[in-house]
C-alpha cells in the first residue's frame, strides 16, 4: 500500500510560481509512476503530469506544457511539481497520484490508471 501526502499549495498571484511536494511511503518506489491531477470547483479532475520514480521519463497535460515542470528530490524522497507562470485557471485542488508500472510502459495519463492517491493540496491563483 503506497501512502501520498502533498504539501505546497497556497495563495499565489498571477504569473507567479509554486512548488508542491508529493512525499510517497510504503511502496516498492523503483517501479512506480507518481502522477499530479488537479480539479477545479464544478470540473472534472485533469492530468498535469507525471513521471517515472526513475525520473527518466516525464509527461505534461497540454495545458501546462512549457509552464510546468515535474522532477524527483532524491534527499527527500518526494516527487515535486514546479509550477511556473501561473495563471488564474490553474486555481484547483491539486492531488498527487502513483501506480505501478511495468517496464517499457507509457505513463498513463487517465485518472483510472492510479490506484494511490493523496489528500489533494489547494493552489489558488489571483489575477
């Protein structure tokens, strides 16, 4: 069973940057694909991106290609999301999702492909 607690969210305004913090436990690391979604009041739940616990592959949602990025903090054991120029429609509950992966397949992009998911973390985006 794979644990996920997220930290970082807060109050930004626009154009502005973020770090959340996604610290996993409780899984074999190695073989994991750790994912970051996030949901706006009255949407549905949206991939930003993921990446191999390895870090050698990483995948970004189309609306946050060039603005975010997604990488792993070896001394502490977390996978960050660097988000960057901020905008007011990124204002959502960002949560931080894993699941296990085989070697050689893509990192999914679908909500149902995760089985560990956190608490979820609020970004809010002032224009």
């Amino acid at each position: 069973q794979v644990q996920l607690v997220e930290s970082g969210g807060g109050l930004v305004q626009a154009g502005g940057s973020l770090r959340l913090s996604c610290a996993a436990s409780g899984g074999t690391f190695s073989s994991l694909a750790m994912g970051w979604f996030r949901q706006a009041p009255g949407k549905e739940r949206e991939f930003v991106a993921a990446i191999r616990w390895s870090g050698a592959h990483k995948v970004f949602g189309d609306a946050v290609k060039g603005r975010f990025t997604i990488s792993r903090d070896n001394d502490k054991n977390t996978i960050d999301l660097h988000m960057n120029s901020l905008k007011p429609e990124d204002t959502a509950v960002y949560y931080c999702a894993s699941t296990y992966l085989d070697y050689g397949s893509p990192i999914p992009m679908t909500e149902r492909s995760y089985n560990y998911w956190g608490q979820g973390t609020q970004v809010t985006v002032s224009s």
